[in-house]
C-alpha cells in the first residue's frame, strides 16, 4: 500500500513553521514527489523520509514556490550516492526554466530525464519503473501560467485464492502468474485462466493533487472516487473570494465543494496563504460541506 506524506502546507514562500506544499508518496521503496519548491530536501529529512527513493518528479507549474527547490533537491540526491537515472516530468513550457535552474548544479552523479507534458489537453502517463500497475493522469488548470493536475492511479490485483488452486491441482509453482493475469498451461495439458483463482476485481487506489488554479469544473470529474484528494485552500474567508479568483486561486470552501461533488473519500487542504496563520479555525464550518476535510499541517501521513 502506498505511503503518503504532505511534506508542507505552505503556498508563495516558507515560513519559519510551514514548508511549501510538496507531496511525497512512496510504494515499494520507491517514490513520486510533485513539486519541488525552496527546502523541500529539508522537509523530505525532517519527517524521516529518503530522497534517495525518489524515482519521478512532478512540477505542476513553474512559479518559484514549486520549483526554486529544484537545485537543492537535485545535488542532495547526488550526495547521497545515487547513480541511476532520475525522471522529471513538467509541463511542456516549464522544461526551459527547469534546464536553467539545474544549470547551477554542475555534474550530477546521475541522468536528469526530462519530459514535456501536454498543456492543452488530459494526458496519462505509465510509471510501471515505479510499479507495475501505476499511471499518472494530468489534468490542465487553470492559473496564471500552464499548470497541470495529477492523478496517481494505482490498479489493485484481484485477491488470489489458493483454495480455488488446491481443489483444481494447480501447483504452486504456477500461482504467481496466475495471479499476475497470465493464463498458464499445465503439465497435464489443462489451460487455466487467472479468474479460476482469482476474487473479484478490486478498485484502484487515486491519489488526486491539485493546487494553484480556480476551480473549474473539470476538477470534479478528475478526482472522482479519490481515495485522497489534495487541493490548495488559500484562505477560509469568503470575503477573499473575489481577490482569490482574480489570482487564479481557490478558497477552502471551493475546495469543498469540489470534493462533495467528486465523491472522494477524504480532502486534505493545503496551499495555505502566508498571512492564513491558523487555518484550522475553519475545520468545524468546512466540515458542514464536506464532512471528510482535513486542514492539514506539514507533515501529515497516512497509508492506503
């Protein structure tokens, strides 16, 4: 099961208690990271996390809250021995900016992989080097420069069941790939097929991040049935929703309202405005709309 941690809460710049939002989300020893904005290394360190595992990361824009971390992040890993490959993955304007930040860096130990993402339409996106059965699905926002949502969808195998195997003779030599989905011919000349032991199929486990953009309507359909739904709440006054709109931000209430309408199982606010210095004063009235909300602090966990 995937571990989730939200490395900070933070939007524009830090503060001395709030990193910027960053999400880390580890599977199998290794990790997707989106966005990378000014300490995120320290941040990845304070809440006991590797960044030696980080496989693939994901800008969402190129605003310097979520990418001027970049350098730091990059001669970190390098210092922690890593060799091989590193994918970065952005939209397709960002590549420009993200070339002339790592040119600071100097050599790296290992390869920077860069790769342009659509801006104009949904894109998905394998990353099978990460796990098998994982795809990244982005979304186009809408903010004051090209910024992309994402989605990580991990599909779930059927539970196997081995007393389904044992009553047909199958030995166990074949239940591996009977439970990877292959179809196997036995020495006896039988040709089972996976659904023989397999349960029913499972849903995927989404992970649904979105932050810096107005909220538009296709924002619920994106994160439809999400198990976890991160998106940017700036602030909980109703009164900033005129300024918010014109800054191409959302308030904590549209966020929401987007989660109740996407029928996402929990919502973890984030993105917080410097001057928002107690956001979880809204908890009680955000949960009138969608009662699953979470005003989240830097470093919040969870497994799914």
């Amino acid at each position: 099961m995937p571990d989730i941690c939200l490395l900070g809460t933070g939007g524009m710049l830090p503060l001395k208690d709030r990193f910027l939002t960053s999400l880390y989300a580890e599977y199998n020893g290794k990790a997707v990271l989106i966005d990378c904005g000014e300490g995120t290394q320290v941040a990845i360190a304070k809440h006991g996390l590797k960044m030696s595992r980080i496989e693939l990361l994901l800008i969402t824009h190129c605003h310097a809250d979520h990418v001027t971390g970049l350098p730091g992040l990059l001669l970190s890993i390098g210092n922690s021995s890593r060799t091989e490959p590193l994918d970065i993955a952005a939209p397709q304007s960002c590549i420009p900016i993200i070339k002339s930040l790592m040119s600071v860096c100097g050599a790296l130990p290992y390869e920077v992989r860069l790769h342009g993402l659509p801006e104009d339409e949904p894109f998905e996106l394998s990353a099978e080097f990460i796990a098998p059965m994982l795809k990244i699905r982005t979304l186009p926002l809408s903010h004051r420069v090209s910024c992309l949502g994402y989605s990580l969808v991990l599909e779930r195998k059927p539970p196997f069941l081995p007393e389904n195997a044992k009553a047909l003779g199958i030995p166990v030599e074949y239940w591996k790939r009977l439970h990877s989905g292959e179809t196997v011919i036995l020495d006896d000349g039988r040709s089972i097929a996976p659904e023989a032991v397999t349960g029913e199929k499972r849903s995927p486990i989404k992970i649904t991040y979105t932050t810096d953009t107005l909220p538009i309507a296709e924002l619920a359909g994106f994160a439809e049935s999400s198990d976890l739904f991160i998106c940017e709440g700036m602030y909980g006054l109703p009164e900033k929703k005129e300024s918010m709109n014109e800054k191409c931000h959302m308030l904590m209430q549209d966020a929401c309202g987007i989660a109740l309408m996407a029928g996402v199982k929990r919502l973890w606010l984030t993105h917080y405005s410097p001057a928002e210095k107690e956001p979880s004063l809204y908890e009680e009235e955000l949960k009138k709309i969608f009662p699953d909300a979470v005003i989240t602090a830097d470093g919040a966990k969870i497994t799914l």
